[in-house]
C-alpha cells in the first residue's frame, strides 16, 4: 500500500479540485454532478488495480502501464509523439511518485476532471446552461467512456486538451483577445503530443477558430485587423515549428505521419498503415476497407469507411452484449448528427456560426479518425473525443423534448 500513497494523494486532490471553480462550487447541483462523475471514476480505478482489471480496454491499457514502469526503473526516456509521449509522461509520473497501477489510473481521472470543467464551461458559453447536468452525465457516464478514462489509457488527455482548445477558441471568438487564441493553439499543440494524426488536425482546428465568420458579422465580413494579422503569424511560426518537431522527432517515434506529408506520399503512409490496420481487424472488422491504388478509389472508399466509423456495427454485425452496446451507441450518434446539423442550420440561431463550427470540426475529426481504423471496437475509443459535440448541439432538443411530452402526460 506504500507505493500507493501519492495515488490516494492524488485521489484526495482531484476531489479538491472542482471546489476551485467558483462557477462549479456556488452551484450545488453542477458540483455534486462533477463529484458523481468523478467519484464513480475513482472507484473504477481502484476495483482495477485491486480486484480485477477493467477488461474491456486492459491489454492497451496494460501494455502502456508496463511501458511506463520500465521507462521510470531504466531513466532512458526519449522524444516522441502519440503513444510514445504517453509512455514518456507516466515514466516520468512514475519516476517521480512510485510505479503504481492506480495512480497511472488517476492521471487519466485527473485529465477527464478538468475536461468535465471545460465542457461545462463549453455548455455555459453556448447559452445551454440550463441542460448542462444532463449533458455531463450522458456524455461522461457512458460505459466505453467510463472505462476508458478511468486507466492507464491517454484518451482522457486527449478529450482535455481538445475540450480546451474549443473552449478557448470559442473565447477568442468573443474577445478577440491574443490571450485566448494563445490558450488555444497551446491546447491544440499539447493535444496533438498524445496522437501524431492530432498534429494534422491542429492545423485545421486553429484555422476554423481563426478563419470562421463570427456570429455578430455578417457570413463575408471577417475582421482583419492588426491583431488577426499578428494571430496569423502566430500560427504560421507555431505550426511550422511543430511540423518541424515532428521531422526531428522521425518516424519511428511518431514523425512519420507529418514525414509522409513533407515527403509528398501521404497515399503511400496511408496504404502501409491500413495494411497493418487489416491484419488486425479480426471480427469486428468493416466491410468495406480502404482502397489505397489511387485518390479517387481513396475518396470513393473512404467515404464508405467513414460511414462505417460512424455507424458501425451494423444490425447483422451484432452478435454478442458489446457488439450491442456498440449498435446503440451508433444509433444514438445518427440520431444526434441529424439533430445536431437541423440545430447548425436553423435551430439555435443566437450562436449559429459557432454551432456550425463544431459540426465542421465533429466531421472532419471523425473523417480523421476514419481513415486511421479499421474496426468498430478501435472506433469506439475516438468516438470518446467526438461524441460531446453531438451532445452540446442536439442534446438540449432532445432533452427539451422530452421534458414537453413529461408535462403533456402530467396534465
């Protein structure tokens, strides 16, 4: 029990934490919500180092843990990006506070935390605050969610450090402050540390919160002032420098995606990568896979793949309990894309703009996502980075609802 003192240490903190929210601690019902979700983590976390590991994601899980623990017993860390950095981040935990399974856990419960606080602050800044219990508790006490951020598993970091940029871009949208497109970028870049595909997806991520009209501006009237103008240079120098990081990292530990690019075949890295991704597809493989001998099979296929990632399994594919939950996971997820694109277009009209952003950045997250799996049991985890901006979009119409049919049975 002494190598786990710094992770009940860290248990006792985490709880600590939502108190220094002051929006969080005046409301009593949002902190016993972040304590609910939080709690249920924890206990999570202690049946899996304790009892019995949590074993829908243990092997991954394990595998990083094992990693982590040699790299603090041996001191020979290194640079990398996606799953590298991760395994160089928990040795250093380690290294500093004990190898211990539950406080490996209790960083990713630490990371979800304050990704719960983002996302409340997300739900806030949208005006839809009054549906904010129920959107934290559909998106957080969903079962692949609760067992993928209560272990040895990086999802959790990267869920905080996305929810971070688009709070932040959402502020720097309003205040047009360097303060906020800063914090973005910052969160973006420190995103992309835990996947090397995130680091594309920065790009496309800070550019959306740059480049899209604001809700106060007509669709073709964006600013372009002195500080947009600093802003550009900004992201210019900071994404060519990580593009750089990446070439220098190299492509055993995570450059090659970005290596693939400079290089001009980004076909060929994607041909090589579903290759590997097929062999290991097993039973929950798609039904159609990615067809790599040219760009236009590439889109013509992908675009079938990428309606697997988000639909998959299929009626026919169900054969067991998990495969269930995964078909109603992909139930709820059309249901709420078609919401969340009636609601961009039409619905919520004070912050259209803004809605339809997120959509932009669902889909074209989710189209990156797609093309790097090759099953629905690997998708399911990134649908944990996606799943709450469906929520925040169509969430509140569902809810509202509901909550109007309640009251029509009642009279």
């Amino acid at each position: 029990m002494n190598t786990d003192l710094p992770a009940w240490v860290a248990v006792v903190l985490i709880l600590l934490l939502p108190l220094l929210i002051k929006s969080v601690r005046d409301n009593t019902v949002v902190l016993a919500t972040v304590y609910c979700i939080v709690i249920v983590r924890h206990i999570l976390a202690v049946y899996g180092s304790y009892i019995s590991p949590l074993k829908a994601t243990e092997s991954d899980a394990l595998v990083f843990h094992k990693a982590a623990a040699e790299l603090a017993g041996s001191g020979e860390y290194f640079v990398g990006i996606g799953a590298d950095f991760y395994e160089n981040f928990l040795g250093g935990v380690y290294a500093l506070f004990g190898t211990s399974r539950l406080l490996g856990s209790e960083t990713s419960i630490l990371a979800f935390t304050l990704a719960v606080l983002f996302f409340y602050a997300i739900i806030v800044r949208l005006g839809q605050q009054r549906y904010a219990i129920p959107l934290m508790l559909l998106y957080s006490m969903l079962p692949m969610t609760l067992i993928v951020t209560s272990t040895t598993l990086r999802e959790a970091w990267q869920v905080l450090f996305f929810m971070g940029s688009v709070y932040w871009g959402l502020r720097y949208r309003d205040d047009d402050s360097y303060r906020s497109f800063a914090m973005m970028t910052v969160c973006a870049l420190a995103m992309a540390l835990f996947h090397k595909a995130l680091i594309l997806y920065t790009v496309i991520l800070i550019a959306g919160f740059y480049l899209w009209p604001r809700d106060a501006q007509s669709a073709t009237a964006v600013r372009w002032g002195r500080t947009a103008a600093v802003a550009s240079v900004f992201l210019i120098i900071v994404v060519s420098g990580f593009w750089v990081i990446a070439e220098f990292v190299g492509a055993d530990y995570g450059g090659d995606v970005v290596s693939a690019v400079i290089r001009g075949d980004l076909l060929g890295y994607i041909a090589n990568y579903h290759e590997i991704l097929n062999a290991q597809a097993g039973r929950a493989g798609y039904e159609v896979l990615l067809d790599t001998s040219s760009w236009g099979r590439l889109i013509q296929t992908g675009s079938l793949v990428y309606l697997q990632y988000l639909f998959s399994p299929l009626p026919w594919q169900v054969e067991n309990l998990a495969d269930a939950y995964a078909f109603f996971e992909a139930v709820m997820r059309a249901l709420l894309l078609m919401l969340s694109t009636y609601v961009s277009l039409r619905a919520l009209r004070e912050r259209r703009y803004d809605a339809l952003l997120l959509l932009c950045l669902y889909l074209s997250m989710t189209a990156l996502w797609s093309i790097g799996t090759a099953n629905y049991g690997q998708a399911m985890r990134h649908h944990l980075l996606t799943n709450w901006i469906l929520l925040v979009l169509a969430g509140p119409v569902v809810i509202g609802a509901i909550e109007q049919a309640w009251r029509r049975s009642r009279q």
